[in-house]
C-alpha cells in the first residue's frame, strides 16, 4: 500500500473505533455523526469522505470480517470447489480475534432490536459481495456465465450459516470476548462451511464432531 491509501485506511479504522467506543459508552441511536468525528480527530466533512452515515459505520465492522475472509477466498485455486475454498478462507483467518469485532456487535444487537436489525442489513447486504466473489471464481475456472438463480442461492445459504453459527455461539459462550471464547466462534464458522459444502450429509445428530465442543 502506499502512504495515501496507509493514511486512508488508519482514517477509516479510526471512525470506525470511535463508532464502536460511542456504541459502547451511549448505545446506539445516543450519538451523532458530530460525536464520531470529535471522538476521532477529524472534521465531519472528512467523515462523509468515508461513510454515509453512522449506521453505514457500525455496519462496516460486519463488512470488515467478511472483507478479509473474502481477501483469503480469492487467493485460492480457481479450480477448487467454491464451498472448500470458503471453508478455506476462514481456517486462514488463524487468529481468533479476527472476529471479536464482528463478536461484539451481534452481542450487543441480542439486547437491543435496532442495533440487531441494522446487524442483519448487515449481513444481508454482504450477500452482493458473495454473489461477486462467486461469480469472479467461476469465471476464472470456466469463462461460462453461472445461473443468477445458483448465485444467489448459494450466498444466501452461506451468509445463513455464518449466522447459525454466531447464534450457536452466543447460546453457548454468552458473547464472551476472551481468545477461547472467540476460537469457538472461529471454529463455528468454519464448521458450518464443512456442513454447507457436504450437503449436511455428514452430520449425525448422535455422534457430532468433537471440533463442535
């Protein structure tokens, strides 16, 4: 990277620590575009130059997950089945506390509805991201245009188990953030691409896997 796009990149992460410490300390709906700027360092004509508003912050935190595991997709081999390059992607993502970030705001939107469904929008809208990943693959592999109607199934159940899995996490670890806690989640997360990329054909109710545990 170069100095700019550096500088750029510490500007954007700086909003998006500030969005995140005032979601913290107020919650959300209790701040303004105004607070995030002071708390920041920059003027708010500078932070409309990154983000459109502050839900767009918070919702950036989600993109900023899927941003990296996606950076992890496109490094694999065009011809490896799409689901295993997936399942790949998030065991490269080694570090557990890749996901904190993402691990606290679904923590927080379980006891609040407004920061829960702007924490859906979320997903919802990494969806098109998918869908472009996928469709980038699959013309690396093949040059022949895939269904729309395969493309958007695929996503959607993607970004359906990337849920199941936050869920089944916070049932389990109570949205605890500590490294243990956050290697579950990681764990989870590539778990349910196993699940997805073999149909759920290996799943046995009566001997789970010990990984799951």
């Amino acid at each position: 990277m170069s100095r700019r796009e550096l500088k750029k990149a510490a500007t954007r992460q700086a909003i998006t620590d500030a969005a995140m410490d005032l979601l913290r300390t107020r919650g959300p709906g209790n701040f303004t575009v105004e607070d995030i700027a002071e708390a920041a360092g920059i003027s708010r004509r500078t932070f409309f130059n990154y983000f459109a508003s502050t839900e767009v912050v918070i919702a950036s935190v989600t993109h900023g997950f899927l941003d990296k595991a996606l950076q992890q997709f496109r490094l694999r081999p065009a011809g490896e089945p799409i689901l295993e390059s997936a399942r790949a992607a998030l065991v490269e993502l080694a570090d557990p506390m890749t996901v904190a970030p993402m691990a606290e705001l679904y923590s927080m939107g379980q006891a609040n509805p407004m920061l829960s469904r702007s924490e859906l929008e979320a997903w919802d809208h990494c969806t098109v991201e998918i869908i472009d990943a996928a469709r980038e693959r699959f013309a690396q592999g093949s040059g022949v245009e895939v269904d729309e109607l395969y493309l958007r199934a695929l996503a959607g159940s993607i970004i359906s188990c990337g849920k199941a899995a936050m869920d089944v996490w916070f049932a389990r670890c109570g949205g605890d953030l500590s490294p243990a806690s956050l290697s579950i989640l990681r764990q989870l997360l590539i778990d349910s691409m196993s699940l997805l990329g073999s149909g759920f054909a290996s799943h046995s109710p009566a001997a789970p896997s010990p990984d799951r545990h």
